[in-house]
C-alpha cells in the first residue's frame, strides 16, 4: 500500500497491537511522530489491522507519548456508550494491565487533513455545510448524555462515504488533568483549542462548539484561524459565531443546526438512488450522493481495494501486549 495513493501509510507493517497485525498508518507514512502527512497535529497514533485470522479489519489507535494511559483507555471506555450515526466509538479495548488501544470496527475513511490533500485544497461549502449538521448532531446527543468531547479537531473527523465519524473521544483530554493549562502538548491542534480549555478549564460543550467552528473553517479553507473574510459567505455566520472568544456568545447546537441544515429545506437533487445508511436526521437530508467530492470518492475506494487485496505481513519483534 502507499499512501499518495490510498491515503493510508505503510510503515510499521507487521507490528502487533493487541491481538491485531497493522497493516498500515491511517494518517500517512510519517504519523510515527506528533504530526501525519498533512502536518496536522494527531490526538492519537492510528492503524489499519487485521485479526489474525483475517476475518477482522479494525482501525486501532495507541495513546501519544507522554499521554496518561489510564485515562485514554478510561475515555475510550466511556465512549463506547456514545450514541448516534456520525460517532465511532470504541468497540474494543486492551485488557488489564495491556499496553493501552482500542478499536472500532473499519470504515472505509480520510481523516479530514487527507481529505484536503486528495482535493487539492478546501472543501466545497456543500460538503462543509453537510459535516457540520452531522457534527452538531452528534455533538447534541453527546452534550445530553452529559458529556464533552473536548478534543474535537480535524484529525479527529473522518470521513466516508455515506457521512463523517467524530473519532478521538477523549484523546486530548487526557493530555492533561483538568484545571493544568493545555496549550503546547503533544496531540493539541492550537487552533481547535477553545481559549478556555487551553487556560485550564474543566472541558464543557461551550469548547466543543469553539473547536466544531475550527474543524470547520478548516474544512472551508485549509487552516483553523482564517480571517473572517477567508471563510465562504454562506458559512462565515455559523464558524464565526462558534468562535467567539467569549463562550456566552456562541450559537447553541439547535442555531447551528438552523443554519446549516434548515427544516423543511430541500436537500440537492441526488445523482443516484441513495444507499441504506444510518438513522435518518436533519443532517441525512445534505448527504446525499455528492456531497463528497468526486476525488475523495476515488481515493476511498482506492483505499479500500488496498485493503482488500492486502495480506498480513510478517510480525515484527515489536508488540504493544
């Protein structure tokens, strides 16, 4: 596999993590350091594995360097309890006194950062306006079960076909116990870091939605920070108002979800007849086929014949269990 052409790099092949051989990095060839291919700052290590009798394809991550062990595996376990179509929670972990991952089950996806590289540069204001409704979704059903995700950036959005995945539930929290000032550790995304949060606040949904309008102005024009003016016009209200330096002046999830996916407003006309895929919501209406530009199209069916036609490699001395 390379990763110019599937988005998936292959170094590290063969080595083992838990009961699983990688196949490949889901973040390009050079994610053994802080940053993957894009330059983009990654809140974990990921892989593409298989089990070793190959029924098995998973998408696996490992804590960074000098991240608490205990509470990545802590948060990932609470994420398996997360609801709703556009989030990946863990479905597995590493057992007692393991090296600590986990894993979800694999979907063919780019991490938003290689989606921009694929394109050639931002994202049309389509598919900008389709992610956000999914995110707001999940960020509502999230925010109701009394939780934050307080790491939500563009490394941790990828994206498939049929919607985006919020991923990386908790990696960035446990960069630091709550009240320590973030800012400059391992994994953080500066940009995507609400003011707050990175002052030492305890994460709450206000950051979320601070870090939602970063991931978002990213998708919209390559970087975290834009000047107003950068942003798209149809979008400028929306990633503006989310990144209000003062969190009482944010937009609530149901303003943004006003916004970018109106109710009763018309979905564009589909190319095709749309395949099953989850539970119908305001945000299934804008993902309809095309929403995805036709060279991410590409690029996940190419990544998913690699995997397809990939066999495992020979294990490496080096094991995570």
């Amino acid at each position: 596999m390379h990763g110019l052409d599937t988005g998936v790099g292959h170094t590290e092949a063969g080595r083992r993590i838990g009961p699983y051989t990688v196949l490949g990095t889901l973040d390009g060839d050079d994610a053994s350091g802080p940053s993957g291919t894009s330059g983009m700052p990654l809140p974990e290590r990921r892989f593409l594995a298989r089990s070793a009798d190959g029924a098995r394809t998973v998408l696996i991550s490992i804590p960074l360097p000098g991240a608490d062990p205990g509470r990545f595996l802590a948060e990932a376990e609470v994420s398996r309890y997360l609801l709703g179509p556009w989030s990946s929670p863990a479905t597995e972990l590493a057992p007692p006194g393991a090296q600590p991952w986990h894993a979800r089950p694999y979907l063919p996806a780019l991490p938003l950062p290689a989606a921009l590289a694929h394109h050639g540069g931002p994202l049309p204001v389509r598919t900008v306006r389709a992610l956000g409704a999914a995110l707001v979704e999940t960020l509502v059903i999230g925010h109701g079960q009394g939780l934050a995700h307080a790491g939500i950036s563009p490394a941790a959005v990828l994206l498939a076909a049929d919607g985006p995945r919020l991923t990386c539930f908790g990696a960035v929290r446990a960069a630091a116990a709550d009240g320590t000032p973030r800012s400059g550790l391992p994994g953080l995304e500066s940009g995507s870091l609400p003011p707050e949060q990175a002052a030492g606040r305890t994460p709450d949904p206000l950051g979320d939605l601070y870090a939602l309008g970063a991931t978002l102005a990213y998708a919209a024009t390559g970087h975290t920070v834009p000047e107003r003016d950068e942003i798209p016009g149809p979008l400028r209200a929306v990633i503006s108002g989310c990144l209000a330096r003062d969190p009482a002046l944010r937009p609530r999830p149901a303003e943004l979800l006003d916004a970018l996916a109106p109710a009763g407003a018309p979905a564009p006309p589909p190319t095709a007849t749309p395949a099953p895929g989850p539970a119908e919501g305001r945000a299934h209406a804008l993902l309809t086929p095309g929403w995805l530009p036709g060279r991410l199209i590409a690029a996940l069916a190419r990544q998913s014949a690699a995997l397809l036609a990939a066999t495992l490699p020979a294990a490496s001395a080096t094991a995570q269990d």
